[in-house]
C-alpha cells in the first residue's frame, strides 16, 4: 500500500523538475526529508517524546516516566538546517546520516 503511491508521487514529481508554485512547493518538501533521512528519524522521535510529555502535563498525569530512556525527535527547519550542513561541508561521515 504504501510503496505503491511513494513510487506514483515520485514518478510525478520526477517529470517536473524545476516547476514552481504548488508542486515545487511539495517537491521542496520532499526532497529536504529526503536529504536528510537519518536525521529526520532521529528528530522524529525527539519530537514525539516531547510532544507526550506536554500532553501528559497538560492532562495532569505523570511525566517522570518519559525521562527513563533517552530519545530524539524531528522537524523540518532542523532538517532543512542539516541538508545545508551537508551540502556545505564533506566529512566522509555525513554522509551516513
């Protein structure tokens, strides 16, 4: 189910290379993720912790329990921020990640 439409969307966004508006929009968006995979998993599950955390405050429930394991999280300014990283700089090791 899901290899199926990812290989339609790429199928389409791959034909218009250099569109603007809307598609280039979502092309953009795409590819920034795409840059960055290891990095966006890892600020995914950040994100997903914190958000837990604030809900469980905000519901008054306990919080101690989020903080026994560490993990990390996910956003695309940071993942926009990275892909440049990696663009501007060579280290052999950024490309693992």
């Amino acid at each position: 189910m899901t290899l199926g439409p990812a290989i339609i969307g790429l199928a389409f966004f791959e034909s218009r290379v250099g569109v603007h508006g809307f598609v280039g929009r979502v092309r953009e968006f795409f590819v920034t993720f795409g840059r960055v995979p290891l990095f966006f998993y890892l600020l995914m599950w950040f994100t997903a912790h914190l958000i837990a955390v604030l809900l469980n405050f905000a519901f008054g429930k306990s919080v101690h329990w989020h903080f026994k394991c560490r993990s990390t999280g996910s956003a695309h300014p940071l993942c926009k921020w990275f892909a440049g990283v990696k663009q501007r700089r060579r280290d052999w090791w950024l490309s693992y990640i």
